[in-house]
C-alpha cells in the first residue's frame, strides 16, 4: 500500500489501494453488510419462488389426479352398469325359459288330468289316474325339478322310494 501526502491541516495517515484511492474500513464493513442483507433478502425471494413453484406444482398433482379419477370412475360405472344389464337380461331370459319348461310339465299333467276326467265323467276331485307315480314322475322329469314330487298314499319315504325306482325305469 502506499501513503498520501499530507493535505493541509489534516495530521492522520489515510491508507491507500493499488490504485491510489484511499481505503476506508467503515466503507468496507457497510458494503459487505449491504451484501449479506441483499443475499438475506435474495435468500427470502427465492424461498418464496420454491414455495410458489411447489404450490402449483401440488395443485396441477391434485387437478391430473382428480380428472384422471373421476374419468376412470365414470368408465367403470358405465361397464358395470352394462355388465350388470347383460348379466341381469341372461338371468331373467333363463329364468322365463325354465318357469315357461316346469309350466308346461306340470300342464300336460293338469290337461291329462281334465281329459281323463272328461273322458269317464268324473268331476273333481274324485279324479284318479291310473299309473299317477309314472306320471307325476315324468312330469318331475320334464320339468328338471324335485319341487313337483307327488306323494301317494303309501306315505312320504315310499312314495319317494317308488318314484326314484320308476324313474330308473324311465330312464331305460
């Protein structure tokens, strides 16, 4: 470093820098003070821009999130709504063809029954079939259920016993 001259009436020393101008320690402690409270402030600012930037970015997260949600859902519904209609119109369409088979079993018997009855002049319910086990056996057969078994007089296991054997001989 070098040294001004002395200036009139001033005795203090005044150090200088390599290009001659003089160095003030205050100077410099307020400039480096200016630079921290800037940096502070810059440090804050971008603070605020991270917080900023992770805001929208959460709220774009919670926007695709929620559309792609409520999309997906929509789409599910409507194939379960379609799955069920089909799976509803296959059970109702077996169920109409199974009902319509056991009603038309149980009618060729009631239509045997009237034509007998019509045939010897008997009125109801003094109508006997001759052969009713075979009868009411093909009939439980025809309409492919166990609810139509017809007990006989001999009493419910023998009248089972007896239509599980005409069966077998149905079935010869």
């Amino acid at each position: 470093m070098e040294t001004i001259p002395e200036q009139q009436g001033s005795s203090a020393f005044h150090p200088t820098d390599d290009n001659g101008s003089p160095v003030n320690a205050a100077l410099e402690r307020e400039k480096e003070e200016e630079r921290k409270k800037l940096a502070h402030k810059e440090s804050i600012i971008i603070g605020y821009v991270r917080l900023g930037v992770f805001a929208v970015l959460l709220t774009v997260a919670a926007i695709v999130s929620g559309s792609v949600y409520l999309n997906t859902r929509s789409a599910q519904i409507r194939d379960f709504e379609h799955a069920y209609e089909a799976h509803a119109f296959k059970i109702v369409e077996t169920f109409e063809t199974t009902v319509a088979r056991k009603l038309e079993a149980v009618d060729a018997l009631s239509v045997t029954y009237t034509a007998y009855a019509q045939d010897v002049g008997a009125t109801f319910p003094n109508v006997t079939l001759s052969s009713i086990n075979e009868r009411a056996c093909n009939t439980r057969v025809t309409a492919d259920s166990g609810k139509y078994l017809f007990m006989t007089i001999w009493g419910a296991h023998s009248s089972v016993h007896r239509c599980d054997q005409l069966l077998s001989h149905c079935h010869r």
